[in-house]
C-alpha cells in the first residue's frame, strides 16, 4: 500500500510538472529563428538526428542537443508510423519547412526542463527549512511569473545547467547519503559541464562535498577516488566528441 501511494504522489508531481509546462509554453507558437541559441540548437540537433554524433562544431556542449535530438527521433518515428515522412531526410527537410513544428517541441521540452529545475528547488527548500508552504510558493512563483515564462520559452542549453545543477545539488548534499545518491550527483554535475563549459567549476565544489562526507564517515575513503573516474566517464559519455574531435573542441577553451 505504502509503494502504491508513492507511486501515485509521482504520478501526481510528474502531471502537475508536464501541465505546468505545457501551460508556460502557451506561447510557443509565437516562435523565432532569431532568439539567441535557439537556430544553432535545434539545427545541431536535427543534424545528429541524421546519424553524425559529431557536431563538429562546440561553442556550446552538445549534451542538450543530443536529447533534443531524441525528441526530434520520437516525433519522427511517430510521423513514419502514420506514414507522413518515408525517411529521416525527408523529416529533416519537414522540420526545416515547418518551423513551428521545429522550434515548438524544443520550447516544449526545454520547458519541461525548467521546470524539472524548480521542482528540485522546491524540494531542497522543504528539506531544508520543513516547510511545505515556503516549497510550493517558490514552486508557483518560479514558474509562473512573466519571467519565469519567458525563460521557459527559450531554447537555451542554460535551461539544461540550471536542471542538472539543481539535481546535483540535491543528491550532493540533501539526498540521503547512499550510494545511488553519490553516483547521481556526478552523473548530474557531468550532464551540467556537457551542457555548457562554465559549469565545470562545480566540480570542485561537489569534490568539496564528498570529502566532507568522507571525513564525517557518510562515505568510505575511496570514494574520493571513484569520483575523479566517475567524473571523466560521465563526461566522455555525455560528450565523447570532446574527446574523439579534440582538434574541433580546443578552440571552445583556447
């Protein structure tokens, strides 16, 4: 009964974060080609969508791209089903030619990041001060304030930063201290460096983290160690064409 009512409370927060950001997103059909980020995204996502892992091209981590471009492999697959497009070529230049269909399920998605991102916060916020109320005044305001709708309408690999921050936050330092709780900080504060370069001064900071909870015996010694090699696999996985195209990367850092 117990796993039953959990799963329902998930089922719950998972409905009222999908609404919530299909509810910001109500003015996505007002797209435009000329937002900052938003062509070198979805057009670097639509090219992986073709096959080529490697955008060759790293003035902002790819990360983002890649799970746009799985939105974009889902649309597809159901636009082949109903027998709208016959290959991926022929969505591809769909997509180009119908840009409300190109730019509208990204804003829905990076919207549904964003709010993922608050959620989060609002879930520290509880953990930390024991008040519901104070987490879903925060929840509501950070969502629904005429800012906070017009970020959610930008496709930004910032939007994924923000997310993959908040849930390394919460799995570094309120989760309980589990193992699954210290391999998902560094799978988060991974995702965040392959979303963008800046984030990488987190590390640090989550390697702080861990020492502290090494030294108050939360976690054995060696974690330490498994940190660093967790870190570098994570990022290999979630960017390998940093590693693979160096030459195409170097100049993001030179």
């Amino acid at each position: 009964m117990k796993k039953f009512r959990k799963l329902i409370l998930a089922s719950l927060i998972s409905l009222v974060i999908l609404l919530i950001s299909l509810l910001k997103a109500g003015s996505v059909l007002h797209y435009s080609t000329f937002e900052i980020d938003e062509p070198y995204v979805v057009r670097y996502a639509v090219g992986v969508l073709g096959g080529d892992l490697d955008p060759q091209w790293f003035a902002y981590h790819t990360l983002p791209m890649y799970l746009l471009s799985l939105l974009y492999f889902f649309i597809y697959v159901i636009y082949s089903l109903l027998g709208l497009v016959s290959s991926k070529i022929e969505f591809a230049s769909y997509l180009f030619d119908q840009s409300e269909v190109f730019f509208t399920s990204a804003r829905i998605l990076f919207s549904v990041v964003y709010t993922v991102g608050t959620f989060v916060l609002s879930l520290i916020l509880w953990k930390k001060f024991s008040s519901k109320a104070s987490a879903v005044i925060f929840f509501l305001v950070a969502n629904l304030t005429a800012d906070a709708i017009l970020a959610s309408n930008y496709v930004r690999v910032d939007t994924f930063v923000y997310a993959f921050l908040a849930l390394m936050l919460y799995f570094g330092t309120f989760a309980p201290k589990t193992l699954p709780s210290f391999l998902l900080s560094i799978v988060f504060g991974a995702a965040a460096f392959a979303s963008k370069f800046p984030a990488i001064v987190f590390f640090p900071i989550l390697l702080f983290q861990i020492v502290v909870d090494v030294r108050a015996r939360n976690y054995p010694r060696v974690y330490i160690a498994h940190f660093f090699i967790l870190a570098f696999a994570c990022v290999f996985l979630f960017m390998p064409y940093m590693f693979l195209d160096f030459t195409a990367y170097k100049p993001t850092i030179i």
